[in-house]
C-alpha cells in the first residue's frame, strides 16, 4: 500500500484545485442524475424553509405590535379604579396624575354596556364617556376620523362611532342613533330601560374590528347622566410616553392619586390575548425549523449518495498526494455550498415578500375570490408584516449551522475511505 501511494501534499485550506472539484461534483452528469435531483430537492427545502420561517416570524411580529398599537391606543396603559369610595374627585385626580412625569394623557371616563339601534339593525357596544380635549389627544381617533369632526365634541348630544359598526348600522355622519341602555329611571313598577337617539358627529376607522363595530363615544356630562351616574366616573385611562417601562410608573401614579386606587396595567388586562400570540409564535418557530432539518437530512443523504459513487475519484486524488484534509474539505465545501446558497435565496425571497404581503394578499384575494384575511376574524383590516433584525438573523444562523453539520458525516467518512480497497471493488 506504501509504494502505491504519494506521500501526501500539504496545500493551504480550501485551495483552488478543492473549490473547483466542489463546483464539479455539484454539476452532476447525466448517469448521476438522481443524485443531482437530491441536492436540488435539499436546496429547494433549505430555501423554502427559511423564506417561510423568516415570513412566518415577521407576520406574527407584525400582529403582535399592530394589536399592541391599536389596543394601546384606546385604551390606557394604566387603568386607575377607585377603592373604599366613588371616584367623585376624579378631576383633581386626573389633574395629579396628569403631572407625573412620563405621563402623557390622564383620561376620566365613564364606560356602559348598551344597545346601538337603527331602522335597519341593532348590535351590541360600549358606551365611553370621555372629555372632548381627551379625546383630541387619542391621536388613534382623532386621526383617523372618517366621516363628520370631533371639533364640537362637548356642544350638544353627539357621539362618535366605528366605521364597522356603522356600517352595520347603515348609518352616516349627520344620522341618529338610538342608544338603548338597561338602567334607566326608577319607577314604582321598577326600573325602564333607558332609550335616546343621539346625533352622530363623527365615524372613525382605527383597524381593529372588535373596536371598530363596539364602540361608542359620548360626552363625559352626558355619559353621566345617561348612566345615572352621581358626578363620579368609572375609571380614569391613564397613558405613558413609553408603556413598556409600566412598572416605573405605577408607584408615582398610586402617590399622585391621593386616595386610595386600585391599578389595572395594560398587561394584566390583555396577559392572556399576548402570551397565546407569544405560545402560537414559538411553536410555530419549532414546527418550521422541521423543514429546515429535513432538508439538512437531504444534504446528508445526497453526500453519502456521493461519496460513494466517487469512491475511486477519491482513492485517484489519495494515490495523487491529496490529503484526507483535502478530501474532506471538498465534499464539505459541496454539501455547504447548498445549504448557503439556499439559506440566502431563501432569506432573499423571505424578505421580498414580507416587503410585499399585503399586495400579494390582495392579489391572492381576487385570483380566488375569497378574503383571505377576514378582519372579523384577526381584529386587522389588513395583513401586518415586522422584521426583527435579530430573529431574521438567528434564523439564517441556524440554517447555515444546520447545513455545515449535515455535511460533517459524509465529509468525514469520505476521508476516510481506503485507496486500496475503494479501487479493488470499482
């Protein structure tokens, strides 16, 4: 065996000769086809793996903050109730509260169920009585409001309601509703329900459905009287300039109120909503890394295909003077080159269509003639993408690593082989 075989030539890592024997083998002829068909099947799934994953993550990113948005925007990130006593000084309260630092709207309201009744239709809402400069400062109403104005929010018995619910409704600005409320004035033959039509000032569209079709707003005085209220008010929103850092704030906002407070943040009242979206988002990561996984196996799979059939090429480049290092790095350099370039395409293709997900939704729409993306059913209007540079960036890490570890084995036992006996059975 010595006298067969060159003493073995030490060349520099990834030498020329190793990228071009690579880029060879990865051209398969026409007996190796099905070989060729394998490492086409591991490119394809590594790409389709990582495009998914990547779309996947940034459309659940993308639900995530535009529901964190919209439910933040209309309703506070505190929420301040009265303990032992009726919140009747809820003026000096909010006043109090309003000048703590990092506090940027403190809203007293008053909030009721009732029935929103038209000629045409009748649905379920929640009455908010709130000031009309508070809500000036909700910039998710003010700015988006639709239809009519909330200039003269205060003058008059006007209200402004949901897009949705409006449409329900079939009603406009400059319309009447009729507001059903449950208590209403003390008789001796018990309680009536209270019954008024109220004029609609104004019709705003925030994008969340629930809230679009549920909500009303009233006058904060009017609000009172139309729920018997005796001046005090249910509860007052209180809203930050930065409501992930809630924590800080409630000490100072528990001194400022002066009474004794009950505080409800943002977070105990939506727990369950976000840590389902958060339990959805990890398994979903688990699941489609699967994919990513199986097509590593294929890399496996179609290098072990490989090495084999190279069995006598190989022993040729050991009797030649290539090192096992040598060979090893070639079959490596050829089951990685599919995973990377996968792993990009795929991480490209990714990108592009997050970029572009709510035109390729609306196309999808009207090539089918179906919504594919119900607002009744997922509270958007529309189909939300975020890229979180670091999730994308993990994704592409794993994907390469996956792929450089699936190429190990096969790399390995090709340096392996035995000259002498791979040319014996050939």
């Amino acid at each position: 065996m010595d006298e067969t075989m060159t003493e073995p030539v030490q060349t520099a890592p990834f030498a020329p000769f190793e990228w071009m024997l690579s880029a060879r083998y990865l051209r398969a002829r026409r007996k190796e086809g099905f070989i060729s068909v394998i490492a086409g099947f591991s490119f394809l799934g590594i790409m389709l793996g990582v495009a998914t994953l990547i779309i996947v993550m940034a459309v659940m990113n993308g639900f995530r903050k535009e529901l964190l948005d919209k439910i933040l925007g209309l309703n506070g990130h505190i929420l301040v109730q009265p303990l032992e006593s009726p919140l009747t000084d809820w003026k000096d309260v909010a006043e109090r509260i309003s000048q703590v630092d990092g506090v940027r709207l403190a809203a007293p309201v008053v909030d009721g169920q009732a029935l929103a009744s038209s000629p045409f239709n009748a649905s379920g809402v929640l009455v908010r009585g709130i000031r009309a400069d508070d809500l000036n400062n909700l910039t998710s109403i003010a700015k988006n409001i639709k239809q009519g104005s909330i200039e003269n929010f205060d003058e008059g018995q006007g209200v402004a309601i949901g897009r949705r619910l409006a449409d329900q409704l079939s009603l406009h600005a400059g319309d009447s509703v009729t507001l059903v409320a449950p208590k209403g004035a003390v008789t001796p033959m018990g309680t009536t329900p209270r019954i008024k039509p109220y004029k609609i000032v104004a019709v705003f569209e925030i994008g969340m459905s629930e809230y679009d079709a549920g909500f009303v707003f009233m006058p904060l005085p009017e609000a009172q009287a139309y729920f018997n209220r005796n001046n005090d008010v249910t509860a007052i929103e209180v809203f930050t300039t930065n409501p992930d850092r809630i924590d800080a704030f409630r000490k100072s906002v528990t001194e400022a109120a002066g009474r004794p407070v009950f505080l409800v943040d943002w977070r105990q009242r939506n727990s369950t909503f976000f840590n389902a979206l958060q339990v959805e988002r990890n398994v979903m990561f688990l699941i489609l890394t699967m994919i990513v996984l199986v097509a590593a196996l294929n890399i496996v799979s179609g290098l072990i295909m490989l090495v084999k059939d190279k069995g006598s090429d190989i022993a040729i480049l050991r009797t030649m003077g290539a090192s096992q290092g040598s060979i090893m790095r070639i079959f490596l350099i050829t089951g990685a080159s599919i995973g990377v370039v996968g792993t990009l395409v795929g991480f490209f293709v990714g990108l592009v269509i997050c970029l572009n997900i709510e035109s390729i939704r609306q196309f999808l729409s009207w090539l089918t003639s179906t919504e594919l993306f119900s607002p009744e059913l997922y509270f958007l209007s529309r189909l939300p993408a975020e890229i979180d540079v670091g999730e994308t960036t993990a994704v592409v890490i794993m994907a390469l690593t996956l792929s450089f570890l699936a190429t190990l084995y096969p790399s390995w036992r090709a340096a392996r082989l035995d000259p002498v006996e791979a040319l014996r059975y050939e």
